[in-house]
C-alpha cells in the first residue's frame, strides 16, 4: 500500500497502529508487512536463448544499468541462466553485475526449443541453494510461447510461491 498526504508526498513511517480496518463494521487484526528493498537480493536471470527468443539475443548486449537500477544498493548475487530445450547453468552466482552483464552480452543462440517452465525451475532451483536472508527474484526474458517443457505450470507456480520468489517478466 502506498499513502500520500493531499501535497503528494508519499508518507514512509506508517504502522499498523496508524489504521483500523473493519469489515462489516467489526474490527479486523492488521499486519503490515515490513520493506524488503533494503535486504540482500539474489536474483536469477533467466534468458531463452533457443526457439524464437534467439532473435532477441543482441537486446541484452546493453543492460548494465538496467540491472544496477533494479538490484539497487543492496548486497546482491547474480546468475545468468540460459534456456532452449534445457536450462543451462553459465556461472555461479556472482556480486558483480558487470560479469552478468557481460555473460548476457556474450549469449549464443540455442536449439530450437524453448522451455520456459523448465527454464524457471531450474532457476528457483538455484535461488532455492542460497541462504534464506536473501530475498529471490527471477527475471525471465523470453518469448511467451513455451515449447517443450516437462515442468507443468501448476509445478512452476507451487516452486515461486514455496520459496517466495518474485518473478518479473519480459516478452
């Protein structure tokens, strides 16, 4: 939830004290989950690499600052996972975003597959690996067809909710 005052100036330092939700007139706990922006990330980037998605391949050449602006000042790990018909692991998880980036930067085309479910269980996977005091995210950059996958929708979305992790997506 975001609050503003009436000027527009986002309010930071509410509490739960500072609301009384009721439903039907009878009052109702309220928990308001703490900010995580300032916990360490790990994140998984995971890219096809193989099927249609070969063709995007030269637009992740230049995502430096992309991914600097959205890990932020956190401490971080990185991994850069390719996909077609099977996940490819291409380093271990790394705190420099520049290796990351140039992983991305160096992607070869892949076969013709293109298994975005297996693709995301292998990187939950991954993230799954790493100490708890880490939040996990996936950013998936694919097509929006998957092609050849062995992981069912139902397994992927049980594996993202089981460990937390937030997906971001870009077709």
């Amino acid at each position: 939830m975001l609050v503003k005052t009436k000027g527009g100036q986002v309010i930071f330092s509410l509490t739960a004290d500072d609301f009384h939700l009721t439903d039907d007139g009878v009052p109702q706990d309220l928990i308001l989950d703490q900010d995580t922006d300032s916990q360490p990330l790990a994140l998984a980037i995971v890219v096809e690499t193989g099927g249609a998605g070969a063709r995007h391949l030269i637009d992740y050449r230049q995502l430096d600052a992309i991914l600097d602006a959205l890990i932020g000042g956190v401490e971080h790990r990185v991994v850069v996972i390719a996909f077609d018909s099977l996940p490819h692991l291409l380093g271990p998880f790394t705190p420099d975003t520049a290796d990351a980036s140039q992983r991305l930067a160096s992607l070869r085309e892949g076969d013709s597959g293109g298994a975005i479910l297996d693709g995301v269980a292998f990187a939950v996977g991954q993230l799954r690996a790493l100490p708890t005091r880490y939040r996990r995210a996936v950013l998936l950059l694919s097509e929006t067809v998957d092609q050849g996958s062995k992981t069912t929708l139902s397994e992927a979305l049980r594996l993202i909710s089981d460990t937390n992790t937030t997906m971001y997506s870009f077709g």
